[in-house]
C-alpha cells in the first residue's frame, strides 16, 4: 500500500533550490532502466518514497554536519537495576537516589547524526539544507517511481 502522507509531505515542501514538480521524463527514464530498476517503472512499481517496507530497509548513511535528530529509547528493567545497583551499592560510584532519575532520562536519549530513510524530520532536513539538497533531488530523480509527481532537478530537454 502507497504511503501517500510521505508523498505528500513531499510535494508540498519546495527544496531551496531550482527544480520542478514533475514525473520522471524519457531521458530519466531510460537512465533508470540503465541502472537496472525495474521496480520503479510500471503499474506496481515501489520506491522508498511510497512502500514502507522498503522505506524501512533503506540505510542511506548520509551525514551532514547540520543534521541532528534525538530519539527516546528507554532503559529495560536489567539495564536500570544494574545501574541502580552501582550507584547504591559501590564505594566510588554512590549516588543519592534523586539523581539517579535524572541518570536515566539522559541515558534514554539517543542521538542520531546519520540520515538512513526518509522520514518527516529527515525530509524537513533535506529539503533547507543548502549541502544536502542538490544530492536529495538527484537521489529522488533515480531512485523513486518514475510515475511519481515530486520535486526533480530542472529538466535539460527543450521543446
């Protein structure tokens, strides 16, 4: 099933640079075809953009320095009682039992530098970031359904 919330999210973000909102045209197309991706011409193609599962699975690895993102995950049960137990019970690591609250909120927070799929704050991201947004149109240009109506680079062809 489409993910039509990611695709609309994008189409109504303009990126900070000259493009236009359009399908992939016969030129881009045979490019794709070239590259050898099939699944993103015809009927039931999927990209990142529109299949989920494969939006999961994507691991772009794209650092830029102006990206920062957090992500809360909580310590299990073990991870807390061990914690506990160095605080409480070891002579150099003590500590009073109302900063260990605190100890565990920063040790929950995750820091996440790498862009890896396409997401909401990951496509905010993409989109004003001067060092990253000629790269996202070309990625989007070569690796999305060519049926898709998204931001591409301007096209060279003239009629």
């Amino acid at each position: 099933m489409p993910d039509l919330a990611r695709i609309a999210k994008i189409n109504s973000m303009c990126p900070i640079t000259s493009h236009q909102h359009r399908m992939a045209n016969n030129r881009e197309i045979n490019i794709v075809k070239n590259l050898n991706r099939k699944h993103l011409i015809g009927e039931e193609s999927y990209c990142a953009i529109c299949n989920n599962q494969y939006n999961s699975t994507l691991k772009l690895g794209w650092k830029c320095p102006n990206y920062r993102d957090t992500e809360i995950i909580q310590l299990t049960c073990d991870q807390k009682n061990t914690l506990t137990d160095i605080f409480n019970n070891h002579p150099i690591f003590f500590l009073p039992e109302l900063v260990h609250e605190k100890i565990f909120e920063y040790a929950s927070i995750y820091y996440i530098d790498t862009i890896d799929n396409i997401n909401t704050s990951t496509i905010n991201h993409l989109f004003k970031c001067k060092l990253c947004v000629k790269k996202t149109l070309e990625w989007i240009n070569f690796n999305c359904c060519v049926k898709h109506q998204l931001p591409r680079p301007i096209s060279r062809i003239h009629y």
